[in-house]
C-alpha cells in the first residue's frame, strides 16, 4: 500500500511544464513537457509526455517522445515512443509502436555505453547472405520439377498405358 506523497498524478486534461526530481511513482495521464527523474513512470494512453526520464520502471501506454534511460521498460500495445531509448531490459507488447535510436544497457559494456567510436580492428565480420545462399544450394543438388513430383508420385497399381 502506498503511504501518503509517494504517488503523483497528472490527471487528464493536466498540463505540466518545468522538472520533476526524486519521484517516487508518477503517474501521467495529461500533457508533460519536463525533466523528470523517479522510480517508476507510468504514461497512460491518453498520456503525452515530451522530455527526458530517468527511472528505474518506466510503462508507457500514450505517447513519449524525448530521452529515456531506465532499468526497465514496458510498451504496452498502445504505446508510441519515438526519440531514444536506452535500457537494460524492454517488454514490447503486440500493437506497440517505436521509432527512436535504442540502445541497451549491457552490464559491463561501458566504453559503448558513452558512445565511444569502435576501432577497425573491433568490427565483427558479417558474412554475405547471398554468397551463403549461393553454396547451401550447389550442396542441395539440382531441384525437381513440378512434372518430376507427379510422376513419381503415381500410385502403383493404377499406371494407364
């Protein structure tokens, strides 16, 4: 149960403007354009919030657009993110729309995390698709026809001729 002061609510038809710092759990379900750092975000679907987050737990149903950086996040199906995500784990339900730059939070992988440039040396090899294709094909042989299929399909017994 929560005690008092420890949940916010931007109620619908609500605008807010400016920063928010050191909240426990907000809920948003009007208009926010701000700076907004707590434990747990939740934007409802007919929630709008423009700006910067970070949180440990963000659940996004309305609509986000800005910078987030959370430990965890869920989109649910009526969720629309856009700008850039970064996380360490993400849930997207079905339906969910994102069209930002995400990037994960792998444990340990710093010098990615801030952005460094990779050195040519450190670039994994992709291999060519369609060369791979090429060869898993010459090994597979030639392919019958459709004429070949039926005519070695004929059941024995029934041959007219």
């Amino acid at each position: 149960m929560d005690k008092l002061g420890n949940k916010t609510i931007i109620g619908a038809g609500a605008k807010f403007t400016g920063t928010i710092i050191d909240a426990r759990t907000i809920e948003i379900h009007g208009n926010v354009n701000a700076d907004l750092t707590a434990d747990k975000v939740t934007i409802g679907e007919k929630g709008k919030f423009d700006g910067a987050v970070s949180a440990g737990l963000v659940v996004v149903s309305g609509e986000y657009d800005g910078v987030m950086e959370a430990g965890s996040i869920w989109a649910t199906a009526t969720a629309r993110i856009s700008g850039k995500v970064q996380y360490n784990t993400l849930q997207m339900d079905r339906g969910a729309a994102l069209n930002c730059h995400v990037v994960h939070n792998w444990v340990g992988d710093t010098k990615n995390q801030h952005g460094a440039q990779t050195n040519e040396h450190e670039l994994a090899v992709v291999p060519d698709v369609d060369a791979m294709e090429a060869v898993d094909l010459e090994k597979a042989g030639p392919v019958s026809s459709k004429n070949e299929k039926k005519s070695s399909n004929k059941k024995k017994g029934h041959n007219h001729g």
